[in-house]
C-alpha cells in the first residue's frame, strides 16, 4: 500500500494530517508544491515593495502632507497578516505628513466584531484611535455613486473610499473560483449591494473558473479600481502554512498581475496527464489559512474539478470548526432546497439567483460547488460535530478518511485512477 499524508489543519492547528493507504499502482500522481522559505520580516518587505513598485509611483512620492489617506484592508476570512503590515506602513504615512484611516472591506460579511478588528488589524493599531469603518451595505447612504463600468455594473463605493485623496489596499493573491483572489480591493470589499449583486452575476459564467484571470467578473473588479482611482496595490502570497512568502506592490493592477505569476510558479500545474484519462478519484486535504468554514475550504472541490472524470468522487479532508456562532457548515445551507445535486435542480438555483431568492455574494462560492456535485460525487470528511448539519443539508459527510477513500475504490474497482492535490484550495489544475 502506498501511504500518504492528507492536510487537516485549522488556522488554530498547523500542520496536522489525515494518513490515508492507498493500492499500490493507482496513485497516479501528487500535486504538491515545492514552497519556499518565509520571509523573515514582512513589514520591511513591505516597504521595500511600496518603494519599488510594479508599475506606478513609489509610496514615498505618493504620499504627501494633508493628504486623506485610506488603507483598504481584507475580512477575517483572508490570509494577509494585516496585523504585522500597518504598524510599519501607518508610521510612513504620518511621517510624510499624510492622515490614514482604515477601511474593512468585508463586501456582504457581516461587519467585524471590536475583538475581530482586534485580531485582524492588531492591538496597536487600533489603540491608536485611527478611524476604523467596516464595509456595511445594510447602510446604502454610506455609498457614493461612481459610474458604470462598460459591463453594466453600477459601483456605489463607500464614502471614506470615494472621498480619501489617496488610496492603499491590502489583498492576499490566490486561486478562487473567480480567477485570482486579490482583486476585489473595490467590488466587493467596499461597495453597496447593487454593485456587488451584480458584479456576482458573472460567477455563473463558464469562464468564471479558477486560474482564467481574463474572466468577465475579475476584468469587471480591475476596471471598478481603475475608476476609483486605487493609488497603491500591496499583494501578499501567503503559504499554506500562514508563511508570508512574496509581497509585490504597485499599481494595482499590474502588481496584482505579477504577484499572479509568482503565485502560478508555485501552485499551477501541468495535469496534462489526465487530459483523455481523468481520475476516477480525487482526494485533497485543508490548509491552515482561513481554514474555519467549508463555504471557504470546500473551493478544492471546484479546483480539482478539472482532473475528476465525470462520475468520478473528489474526496475531501477539512475539518471545518466553525467561526465563533458559526458551525463549520454554515451558509451551506442555502442549497439545501436544491439537493440531491442534478441539472432539473440545478437549474432551480439559477432561477432563485435571478429572482433573488438567493443572494450571489454567497451563491458565487456555494453554487459553483454544488454544480461540480451535478456531475461527480463529493465527499466530505470532517470532525464528527460538523455531520449532522452535513445529513440535514444533504451533504455526503463522514469522519474517516480511510472509510471514504474504500468505499470510493470499492465503487470504480480495482483499477481506478487516483490523484492527490493536498491543497486543493491553492491549485490550479492545467489539462
């Protein structure tokens, strides 16, 4: 039997792991990627990105005295340590004259928490009594109209981004289901339902898929940032082990776009040999960061999607422990009404995001998981407080790996092809 180590990690607990044997001869191959060092001081190598730009002007020549500066950072649920980035990068701002404040952009997330602004902007941050707005779309009146952008988005952007002199974002550049994380500093992070509403609409495309950054609703979110006007992009390549690997800062689309390549070089790879002979079974595993909800980790199932045969199981180990008063499953169970997957079902949930039955700030990540379940099966292996919600959604859940991974064999027989995609959250599949 071959043995391998399947990721079960939380943001709390790193480095843990599911064995798991698998029949000698059936693993076809392992996507794992070959991570480099950390960087040994992330404030500095901030710093030295916003004075060293992709694109654009040095912070230093963009900053001036009186000017309202406002730094556009990312929700709870992102990996850029935020916390270990502002002290350094506030300090430059008040030395050149300027007045920052902060903006939380977490689009249609429920506004952070005093401990959660806490968590994620640091103690000392906040005890300095900068002003701290979180993104709140239950407000329409926070939002100023800024035009349409040429795919009939209107973008109704939060006043203390709309009106600030100078603007400074934060992201984390990853692979979503969208293309590349990282490039919704404006729709979503800071602007009101309409827009974001709309902008989601083209999540339901076909070309809406992890890696095609050329995508309709990635192309929208660039131009919505071009015409607020974001001065300085900071992008940060975070490891699957919370480890800051790469910061690349700049204009904001053209160091977003280099920050992709740095991240391509790690985590995209060549599946060509499944192209014509796909996998019977997947199975990939939870990296540390954000690893708190399965509306988050489940985008491996989506990611890995390109490699599974249809009828084939993608198997996935994420322990999911919940977000304070969330379960681990929490928002999953707006698909509930469409289970079992199958296209009539399916076709039901578009007909509820058109008719906004559903909201698709949360429809752009649940649904592209369900739509992959209406042509394979998924399942889940999670901690064992987290299945009874996964049996009321519908979802097919257990607590053992080596259990689902049998019964998988079992079904495709004593030839199927494996893959294993540890993180699958992070890949990009290429067939």
């Amino acid at each position: 039997m071959t043995k391998i180590k399947v990721p079960f990690a939380t943001a709390e607990e790193t480095g843990v792991y599911l064995d798991l044997e698998v029949p000698d001869g059936n693993l076809v191959h392992s996507f794992v990627p070959a991570e480099p060092a950390k960087l040994p001081d992330v404030a500095s190598a901030v710093l030295y990105a916003a004075e060293h730009p992709v694109g654009g002007k040095p912070m230093s020549k963009v900053l001036r005295p009186g000017a309202r500066v406002v730094i556009i950072t990312e929700n709870q649920f992102r990996a850029a340590p935020t916390h270990l980035i502002l002290p350094s990068l506030l300090e430059s701002i008040r030395a050149a004259g300027a007045v920052p404040s902060i903006v939380i952009g977490n689009g249609k997330v429920p506004p952070l928490s005093p401990e959660e602004t806490e968590q994620k902007l640091g103690k000392q941050v906040v005890a300095s009594g900068i002003s701290v707005t979180c993104n709140d779309v239950s407000k329409p009146e926070n939002y100023v109209y800024m035009g349409t952008t040429t795919r009939g988005v209107p973008l109704f952007v939060h006043k203390e981004v709309a009106e600030a002199d100078i603007k400074i974002s934060i992201s984390t550049t990853q692979a979503t289901l969208w293309g590349y994380g990282g490039s919704g500093m404006i729709i979503p992070a800071v602007t009101g339902d309409e827009t974001i509403e709309m902008n989601h609409m083209f999540s339901l495309a076909d070309d809406c898929r992890p890696g095609n950054n050329a995508c309709h609703m990635q192309r929208d979110k660039y131009e919505a940032a071009r015409m607020v006007g974001v001065d300085l992009g900071i992008h940060v390549i975070v490891s699957n082990g919370f480890d800051v690997l790469n910061v690349i800062a700049g204009d904001f689309i053209q160091a977003h776009e280099a920050a992709i390549k740095v991240y391509e070089k790690l985590y995209r790879f060549n599946a060509t040999q499944f192209t014509g002979a796909p996998a019977d079974i997947v199975v990939t595993g939870s990296s540390a960061p954000t690893n708190h909800l399965f509306f988050h980790t489940g985008w491996a199932i989506v990611n890995c999607d390109p490699i599974c045969k249809d009828g084939g199981t993608i198997i996935q180990a994420t322990p999911c422990p919940g977000y304070g008063s969330w379960p681990g499953f929490a928002l999953m169970d707006l698909l509930k009404e469409y289970m079992p997957p199958s296209r009539e079902n399916n076709a039901k949930a578009l007909k509820a995001f058109y008719r906004k039955d559903r909201e698709l700030w949360a429809g752009c990540i649940w649904w592209k998981i369900y739509e992959v379940m209406t042509r394979k099966a998924a399942t889940i292996v999670t901690r064992k407080e987290n299945l009874e919600l996964c049996g009321a959604i519908g979802l097919n859940a257990t607590s053992s790996l080596q259990a689902a991974f049998d019964e998988a064999f079992e079904r495709h027989g004593p030839h199927a092809r494996v893959a294993f995609v540890p993180y699958g959250r992070y890949s990009v599949l290429d067939v």
